[in-house]
C-alpha cells in the first residue's frame, strides 16, 4: 500500500495532487453527474471530510457553488456523515464513518470517485446529501419503549446480566447512518432494523412490546421501498459500528415468533388499566 | 385471500417461506443424488428402485404434485423478492466494490433461472424421454423400465455430459450460498456453530454435486456400460 504523498516540504508530508470525481445534483429533481475537480496541498493529517472543505474553500474563491455534504460530530458518533467512496460507503478503511477517514489512506495523485447513498427510500436532496428520514419513520412505528414519567427509577432495579447487557450494548452501537443499506445489492435496511430490535428486545425494559415491535418495524421497513436480505453480509463489511449479521438472524427470530403468537393475543380483552402498548 | 396477500407482502415472510421450500428442494436433492447412485450397483439395483416407485403410484405422484407445488412457490416468492430489489435501487453506482458477497451469492437469479431449464430439460429427457428419438425405451429381462439402459444411452453422448455438466455447476453454485442463506433467513445461526452452517453448505452443494457428475463421468468414461 502507497502512503501518501512521498514528498517532502517544510519537515511535513503532503499530497501533492488528488483527482476527484463527485456526483454533483442541484435538487431532488434535476439531473445529476459526475464532475472532476483537482486538489492540491492535502495534508495526509487531514481527514476526508477537512478535504472537502478544501475544495469547497477553492470553489467558493473561484465562484462556484460548493459541494453539498452532510456532517456534524466528525467524531464517528452522530451518523451524519455519508459518502460511497470508490465504491464503498464509507471508504477503504473497516470500522469508521467518513469523517474518521484519513487523507493519509490515499497515495498521491490518486483520483477518488464521491457518491452520494443510493437507494430509492434515500432520494437525493443535493449533491451528496440524501434524505435519511426513512429511517427515523422506521424508528418511530416502534424502535422505542413506554414508559411513565415520574421520579427517576433507582439504579439496579431491573436487574439485567452481563450477556444481555453486552449484547444489547452492541446493537444499541448503531448510530443510523445508512450505510448498510448504501452497500447493499438490495439496498436492504435489514442490519439497521436488526441492530434496533435486537437491542430493545434484549433488555427487559423492550419486553412489553416486543411481539408488536417487531411487527411494525418490519412493515415500516418495506413500505419505504428498502429491499429484502440476500444474506450477503455487505452490509456488516461496511458498517462503522461493526454490528453484526447475527442480529438480522436474532430480527428473523423474532419476526418468526411475532408471527406464531400474533400480535393480538394481549389485546383480545382490553388492558385492565387502559395503558396503551 | 387479502390475509394471504397480506402475509406474503412482507419481505421477511416471503424470504421465510422461500428458504423454507428452498431447503425442501435441497433435501430432494439429496435423496435424488443418492437414489441414483444405485446405477453404480449395476442395472438389477436401478431398475428394481425405479419400479418400486412406480408401483406406489398415488405415493409417486403426491411426492410429485409436493415438489412441484414447493418448486413453484420457492420460484414465484424468489422472482417476486428479486423483483422488488431491482426497485430498490433506480440509479446504480459508477464505482462498485464488493467486501463479502460471494460468487454464488451474487449469481443466485442467474443459476436459479439455469436451473429451472435444467430442471424442465431434465424431466423431459429422462422422465419423459421426450428429447432424444434415438433413446431405448425397452424394459428389462424382468420387464421393468429399462432405466439403467436410458443412462448408459444418454450419457455416452457428449452433449448431453455437456448439458449435465452446467446443470450441476448451477446447481452447485445455487446450493453453496442457498443453504447457509436459508438458515440464516430462518434465524438458525449460533456463535460457535456458525462455521459450521457455512460449512454446511458448500459441504453438501460439493456433495450433490461430486455424487450426481461421479454418474455421468463414470458413464461417459465407459467405467460403466450396458
Ligand atoms: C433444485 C432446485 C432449487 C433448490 C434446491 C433451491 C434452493 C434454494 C435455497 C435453500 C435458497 C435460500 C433461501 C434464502 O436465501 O433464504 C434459495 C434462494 C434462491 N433461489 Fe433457489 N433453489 C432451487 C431452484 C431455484 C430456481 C429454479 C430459481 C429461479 C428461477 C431459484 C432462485 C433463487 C434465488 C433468486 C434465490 C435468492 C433469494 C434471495 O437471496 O433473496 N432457485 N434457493
Ligand atoms: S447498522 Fe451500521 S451501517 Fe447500518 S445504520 Fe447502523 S451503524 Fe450505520
Ligand atoms: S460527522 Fe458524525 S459520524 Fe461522521
């Protein structure tokens, strides 16, 4: 693997030239491209998204419009950040969101190819910024508890073991940046509904309303158009947060035993107390 | 109907119906693979299973009607599936790389659609012997079907090796992703044994398929003859 850039000015590093081919789109509607833009005087300490900014600084000093993207921690933990570079969401390196990427992982005079997520149920906004709600529709028809409000609970009245905790740990890792589905042949939401449910249903606070979680963030998944699983596992290659395929066998499991109990069997008689879950 | 309708619009059910009757056909395979090893015990062995068969005829033909039905359900849900994928995805990438997918997982609609002629090839050559005019369709000197003969005839060709030969590297291909696929869409997976389950799969694909070429080679090499 060439390091990048070999040459040496100043006691520090810097690549010399990039080449790079960005989808540029003005709206939802328009038509899009490809567009090659040249950078120069990339430091490899930078991180990608830094030489972005780089190039918007050239564009913005040549009057151009700058290239739309999306960011917002640069820390791998908010999920904003969303970029397929040279075909793979996210870039080369396993286990970081974009903005971990460091312009160090590029030889010099490299040219990189920037697109934006492509699935249908995240239509393009501008450039390289796609419309991610469908994944908070999915969240909002049960990716999450009831509880009452009132005084916080005490610590360790629900007691949960270390398995379950770890293993809720790790689906809850999820920060929702789509890029299982970007990586998909389907394009697939299965490890984002997978690593969700997987987490509620773990812990015993998910419990009450496992059977109609399952159910209806199933249903939400294929209404927004995501494709089904083809078992290939793109997607946990790709994820930053390295959640498993595992927990799509857990969300089948699930699915499976939702549909053998149904959905109704609590709610035949109405609930003593009127509580609505 | 609309409860139907209902069941199969989602995407996992289907998946789940689909790896369902997909392990079914597996498990034809197998046996099939297996029955038809007998040709290495001579023309009594083959013939004398292939009569059994047909003298069971309501046992026969309900196998055949279930295959059938399984058959056409696992290639209805797996069309409608992959249908609804292509949808997934309008615009395409320019730069594509894959990290995990496997050969096979990636051709599964092409070795599928390979499949099915094979299979149609299939039983209108040796069930029917519709395909080749020239085919011994005599019986035995115990007046059974001649089945052993029917083999002999068709797989000193080399054609028909030819054709075989594709039908089982499709159905090799299908099987080494399907089976380990299928169980996962089942949610059958564990932390120690799910090497094993990969294992699995491509274990018995090369199984059915060494068992079933074994045959053909065998003929065609005249280690076997009339
Ligand atoms: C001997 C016949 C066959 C056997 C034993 C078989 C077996 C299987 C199994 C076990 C699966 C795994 C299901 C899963 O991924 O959960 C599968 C998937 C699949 N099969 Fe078959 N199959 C056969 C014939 C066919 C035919 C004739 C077609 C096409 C017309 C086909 C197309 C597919 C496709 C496209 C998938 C992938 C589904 C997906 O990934 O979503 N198969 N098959
Ligand atoms: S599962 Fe991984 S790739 Fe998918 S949304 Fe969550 S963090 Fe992103
Ligand atoms: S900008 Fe927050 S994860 Fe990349």
């Amino acid at each position: 693997m060439l390091v990048a850039g070999r040459k040496r000015r100043g006691g520090y590093r810097r690549i010399v030239k990039l080449t790079l081919r960005i989808w540029r789109q003005r709206g939802p509607n328009e038509r899009g491209g490809l567009v090659t833009y040249q950078v120069d005087d990339i430091s490899p300490d930078m991180s990608f998204l830094e030489m972005l900014d780089a190039l918007n600084q050239q564009l913005i000093m040549a009057g151009e419009e700058p290239v739309a993207f999306e960011h917002d921690c640069r820390e791998g933990i908010c999920g904003s950040c969303s970029l397929v570079i040279d075909g793979v969401p996210h870039g080369p390196d396993r286990g970081v969101t974009t903005c971990q990427l460091y312009m160090r992982r590029f030889a010099d005079g490299k040219t990189i190819t920037i697109e934006p997520w492509r699935a249908r149920a995240f239509p393009i906004v501008k450039d390289l910024v796609v419309d991610r709600r469908a994944l908070d529709r999915i969240m909002q028809a049960g990716g999450y508890i009831s509880v009452n409000t009132g005084g916080a609970v005490d610590g360790n009245t629900l007691l949960i073991g270390k398995e379950e905790a770890e293993t809720a740990m790790d689906a809850a890792s999820c920060i929702g940046c789509g890029a299982c589905v970007a990586a998909c042949k389907n394009a697939s939401a299965m490890l984002f509904v997978a690593a969700k449910v997987a987490h509620l249903a773990t812990l015993p606070q998910g419990k009450p309303e496992r059977t109609r979680r399952v159910m209806a963030m199933v249903q939400a998944m294929d209404r927004e158009g995501f494709g089904s699983c083809g078992n290939q596992y793109e997607c946990e290659a790709v994820c930053p947060k390295n959640i498993s395929v595992r927990f799509i066998a857990l969300l089948n499991r699930e699915y499976l035993r939702a549909g053998i109990l149904g959905t109704k069997m609590p709610a035949q008689s109405d609930p003593p107390h009127g509580e609505s879950y | 109907m609309s409860r139907v309708k209902v069941f199969f619009n989602s995407s996992v059910n289907s998946k789940i119906v689909a790896s369902l009757a997909g392990l079914g056909l597996t498990g034809f395979a197998i046996f099939h693979m297996l029955g038809n090893l007998q040709v290495f015990e001579g023309s009594d062995a083959i013939n004398g299973y292939a009569s059994i068969l047909r003298d069971m005829p309501i046992l026969l033909w309900t196998a055949r009607m279930g295959l059938l039905i399984v058959a056409g359900l696992h290639i209805g849900l797996v069309i409608r599936l992959a249908l609804r994928n292509r949808q997934g995805r309008p615009v395409a990438y320019a730069v594509r790389r894959y990290r995990a997918a496997s050969v096979a997982s990636r051709t599964m609609v092409l070795t599928g659609s390979l499949l099915l002629f094979f299979i149609i090839f299939h039983l209108l050559h040796l069930t029917a012997g519709l395909i080749d005019a020239s085919a011994p369709d005599g019986l035995d000197i115990q007046g059974r079907v001649d089945v052993y003969g029917k083999i002999i005839h068709a797989f000193r060709n080399p054609l028909y090796v030819g054709i075989y030969f594709v039908g089982q590297l499709a159905l090799g291909l299908h099987l080494s992703h399907a089976i380990s696929s299928g169980l996962q869409t089942l949610g059958i997976e564990h932390a120690a044994l799910n090497r094993l389950f990969k294992l699995a799969g491509s274990g018995i694909a090369l199984f059915v398929v060494l068992g079933n070429l074994s045959i053909i080679f065998a003929v065609f090499l005249g280690l076997i003859r009339a």
